[in-house]
C-alpha cells in the first residue's frame, strides 16, 4: 500500500495544478462558455434530436455519462475530501467542476468531430479524437488500451466494494451475498448490448439523482437555521481564514480539485465516448450536454451530499499530517458513513438503508457505463467488436467487479486513483494540442445560433475534412460556406 500511495502523490500532486490551470485557459479561450451557454445547454437537451439506428439521442447520451459520473464519488468521495482536506475541499470541488465544465465541453466536441461507424453504430472517444486529431496512432491505441484497463479491470471494484461495504454496516449483508447479486445482476444487463444498456441508465440515473437530491433537500429543511453558518466554514476554511482549518489550505485544494476529478471526470475522457454516440447536427451540440452533466453529477449531487455532512457535523478531519481537527464522529471511517450519520439526524435508523440502497444504485449504474467504454475501445483497437474479444471483456469486468466486492476499500480506492491519474494525464495533454477545433466548432455554432438558424456542422467551414461521420448531403457544403 505504501507504494500504491507514493505512486498516487506523484501522479496526483502537479494533476490538481494542471487540471486546474487548464479548466482556466478553456474558460477565457471559450468565453465563458460554462455561463454564457447555460440556457442553450438547457435548450438542447430539451430539443435533443432523435435517436438513429447509428446513434442514440442527446437524452440518453447524457444519461449515459451520468451513469458513469455519478457513482461512489459522489457519497463516499465526497466524504473522504472533506476527511483529508476539511470543509473548504467542497468549495474548490465545485471551482473545479465549473472550470472543469469548459474541458469537458471540448473532449465532448472532439468526440463527436472525430467519431466513426462501426458495425453500424456511432463509436467514439478519447482514443479516435487522439488518432484522426493528432495523427498519433501508437498513442491513440496505448490510450485505448489503458482505458480499456481501468474501466474493466481496475475501476469496477471500487463501485462493487462500495456496495457491499454499505450493505454490510447497514444492515449486515454478508459482501459475498452482495457481489454475487451484483455480478448476476450486471452480467444481465450487459450481455444485452448497447440497446439493454442505454435502455436501463435512461431510466434509473433521472430517478436515483432527484431521488437523492431531494432526500438532501428534506435534511437541510431540518437544520435550515445551520445553513448559512455551514456555507460561512466552507468558505472560510476554503481561503485558510478559519482558525481551525486554515492551517490544510493546501489539502483543501488538492483533495477538493482530486475529487471532482474523480467524480465528474472532465478531463479525463471518460464522458467522450457517451458523447460519440449521439445523434445530433453539430458537435458543439453534444459538447454542450456533457458541461451539463459536469454541473448536474457535482454541484448538484456532490454539493448535496457535502452540505447535509457539513450542516449536520457529521465528520471527522483527519489530514495525513498532524493530528485530526475535527471528531464528530469518533472511529467512524470516511466515506457512506458520513452521510448515513447526516441523514440519521433526521429521522434515526433510516440513513443507513437509504444510503446503502443509493449508493448501490450510483454505482451499479456506473458499473453498466464502465462496459460500454471499454467495449468502445476495445472497437477502436480492433476496428470492429468480434464477439470473442467482447466474450473476454465481458468475463474480465465480471470478474473484477465480484474480487473487489470482497476486497480492501483502501487498496481498491489506491488502484483505481492511479489508472484515473494516468489516463487524465494522457488526455489533457492532448487536449493541449486538440483544443482548435473544438473552438472553431464553438464559433461556428455560436455564428449559426446568432442568426437565427438551428446550427449543422460542415467540416470545411472550420477547416476539416475526411471525417467519417460528417459527410455533408449534397450542395449542402458549399451552400454552407456561402451563408457563412
């Protein structure tokens, strides 16, 4: 564990200044466009156009990406920044979803630019924009490897761990019970394609967040007098002017910025390949959607869990150097406990079963999502999805979901930090060297909107060309470069 967590402070440490710095260049270079395009993202998803045989529709592509931002960081992660970093980590969790939902506007934009058809359905992502953007084969295909990796093998125990964890303290379900019904369950869903997939998030991720949320709404009626003072902490603790927490400034930072990241994934390419689905006119479309989720999985899922610890004082801090600050919950370990003591303020006994039941339905959503990315760039390795190869996918993720199941939180938690660590890495550094295109599509669909027209995509007009799926019908190109 001491290397997992040498590894992790490495890889970890200059990420939160990068992600950071970069979520701040992609708001000047966008014009804000986190604010300025807040309606319109509204707009379009209410708008969205109909699914194809190719490609599914803006709905259930934002669904998708939920299924797969929503999940353990949004309890449990939550719970271990304001542990690690005090309350100030939920303020700079939510400065980094709002310059995180710049950078998720453009890796979405690029997916849709750059994706291709194969076997008759929309595949995209991380890998394809790296390859057909940046001419980067060798790159491209160590990415989808990589992701691949995370995604069916390092990632999905930590969901799994987090469901059996919670059943066991809540209500003493054996984790060997727990990861069997999990894997059954899953492996159902799964094995019935994309279809079963997109069928089962559009229907559960709307339900299980506005669940969630007005739970935390109730919580926060209870103690509404706290409220203000509690919002006074976190900004107090986030700019190291409280007494107590001014001295974790740092931490606060970095565990704050660690966990959005971990949480909304903006950056990390993980929302480009739900993006690539979509059936949708113009890339920015789609882009627009993906900041949308940012903000929904963060500043409404998150910050509902971090207010309702925060306003209840259910939680210890506890930094890794010197001694705890704050013990409210004396030998409690952070994570679903937080929000089980925070919700059992309100009415005792139910947090546990609430939380529990929540959570599982987070992460068993996130788990379905984690097979759809990997098969996606399993598709981009291979060129096509044999059913051999996605056979052995299918028994990996499975497997890895039942082993985590009955394994150690830390070390799952350890594993999985490293592979998001080294995938975000790869990703914004080719965002780097990606991000014209995505604002030459922004500013062509900002020219379209401000006349009045429902924006389409012609690659020429932003200087593209030779893209799979963009083919223009004909006349429509050179009539497009001559109303623009």
């Amino acid at each position: 564990m001491e290397v997992l967590t040498q590894i992790n402070e490495w890889l970890w440490t200059p990420l939160v200044v990068v992600a950071l710095g970069f979520g701040l260049l992609l708001t000047f270079l966008t014009r804000c466009m986190q604010i300025r395009l807040l309606p319109t993202m509204i707009r379009q998803l209410a708008r969205g156009e109909q699914q194809s045989g190719e490609g599914i529709s803006p709905f259930q592509a934002l669904s998708l990406a939920m299924s797969s931002r929503v999940g353990v960081g949004n309890i449990a992660g939550v719970a271990t920044a304001i542990a690690a970093g005090g309350p100030g980590a939920l303020f700079w969790m939510a400065a980094m979803t709002f310059l995180g939902g710049a950078t998720a506007f453009v890796e979405s934009t690029l997916a849709q630019i750059f994706k291709r058809r194969i076997d008759g359905q929309f595949r995209g992502g991380m890998p394809y924009y790296i390859e057909k953007g940046l001419g980067l084969r060798k790159v491209a295909v160590g990415a989808a490897v990589v992701a691949a990796l995370l995604y069916a093998v390092l990632a999905p125990g930590i969901q799994s761990n987090a469901i059996s964890s919670s059943f066991d303290s809540a209500l003493g379900v054996d984790p060997l019970i727990s990861a069997v019904v999990i894997t059954v369950a899953l492996a159902f869903i799964i094995i019935g394609g994309r279809k079963r997939i997109v069928k089962f998030v559009q229907v559960i991720v709307p339900f299980m967040a506005g669940a969630y949320i007005l739970a935390a709404v109730v919580v926060l009626a209870f103690n509404v007098t706290a409220l203000p003072s509690a919002v006074g902490l976190v900004l107090s603790s986030a700019f190291g002017a409280h007494s107590v927490y001014g001295g974790i400034l740092g931490a606060a930072i970095a565990w704050g910025v660690r966990r959005a990241l971990f949480s909304n994934v903006a950056g990390v390419g993980e929302g480009t390949y739900s993006a690539a689905a979509a059936q949708v006119s113009h890339p920015a479309k789609q882009g627009l959607v993906q900041c949308l989720s940012v903000y929904i999985d963060t500043l409404f899922v998150c910050m509902a869990t971090g207010l309702m610890i925060i306003v209840t004082g259910a939680y210890n801090v506890e930094p890794a150097e010197g001694p705890a600050l704050a013990s409210n919950l004396p030998g409690t370990e952070a994570g679903p406990a937080y929000t089980q003591a925070a919700m059992d303020s309100v009415s005792a006994g139910a947090g546990g079963p609430f939380v529990a039941v929540a959570l599982a339905l987070f992460a068993f959503s996130t788990l379905v999502a984690f097979y759809y990315i990997s098969e996606t760039n399993l598709a981009y390795v291979l060129r096509r999805t044999p059913t051999a190869a996605t056979a052995v996918l299918k028994a990996a993720l499975l497997t890895m979901t039942f082993w985590g199941a009955v394994q150690s939180a830390d070390l799952i938690w350890a594993i999985g930090d490293i592979g998001y660590a080294s995938l975000a890495w790869v990703n914004m550094l080719c965002l780097l060297l990606l991000t014209k295109p995505a604002l030459r599509a922004l500013r062509d669909f900002d020219a379209q909107r401000r006349r009045g027209l429902d924006p389409t995509f012609d690659p020429a007009s932003i200087g593209l060309g030779n893209l799979d799926c963009w083919e223009p019908e004909a006349g429509h190109s050179s009539a497009a470069r001559s109303a623009r």
